[in-house]
C-alpha cells in the first residue's frame, strides 16, 4: 500500500482523510502545517 502524498492534498482532503484514518500523525502534521502557513499569511 502507498502512502498519499498530503503535501499534495488540500487541507480539506486532508480533513476528509483525517476523519477515515485519525491515527496518522504524518497526515495530522502536514495538516497542522497547512493550518499554521496559513495564520501567518493572513
């Protein structure tokens, strides 16, 4: 199986993907990356 490229994803891919599978902390943390880049931006 291969893992998804979140980095790629959107941040609400990446809420939808989260929702099946809350236990993949690299998925969390390119979230919570996306969620930060974005704070500073505005």
């Amino acid at each position: 199986m291969t893992t998804p490229n979140f980095e790629q994803m959107s941040k609400s891919e990446l809420r939808a993907y989260l929702r099946h599978h809350p236990n993949d902390t690299q998925a969390f943390d390119v979230l919570i990356d996306k969620l930060e880049a974005a704070l500073v931006v505005n």
